[in-house]
C-alpha cells in the first residue's frame, strides 16, 4: 500500500514534475496512484501530474479553502480508490 518516502531531493513539494518522477521510479501511470497530504498546494501539484489526491484533514491543519477539489479524508479507514 505504501510504497516509499520522498523529500525535497526528488524535487520540490509543489511542483508536478516532482510527482511525475516519483509515478516514474514506481514504473506506474500517475493516476494510479494516491497522494495524500495535509497541504493544499502539494495536492494541487500531485493532481496537475495526474495522480489522485486526499486532503488529511487534522485537527491542527491551517483553515482550507472549502472550494478546493481534493477528497477530504480524516484517516486512512475513509480512503476510497478510483
């Protein structure tokens, strides 16, 4: 399910070509597979790559802009798969 841990060396956070290479060491379409962060701007990049995305909402997250378009989830029990 899980598959690995990426920091800043593959790229920055908010950019979508960080995301189509972590798609491509996995060896698998973008839309396969699932990002999940408690930060907007992370999700939008992830989707701009065309993976899907879950917003993780925690009780100590900065306040969300209700029209963004990311699922939001508030642990891994409520992740639903395309």
């Amino acid at each position: 399910l899980l598959g690995g841990h990426y920091d800043t060396t593959t790229g920055p956070k908010r950019e979508a070509a960080s995301y189509t290479a972590i798609a491509a060491e996995f060896n698998l379409p973008p839309g396969e597979i699932v990002f999940v962060s408690d930060i907007v701007a992370e999700l939008d990049a992830a989707q701009a790559a065309g993976m899907q995305t879950r917003l993780c909402m925690r009780p100590d997250n900065a306040e969300v802009d209700p029209a963004q378009s990311h699922c939001a989830i508030a642990n891994f029990t409520q992740m639903e798969f395309a």
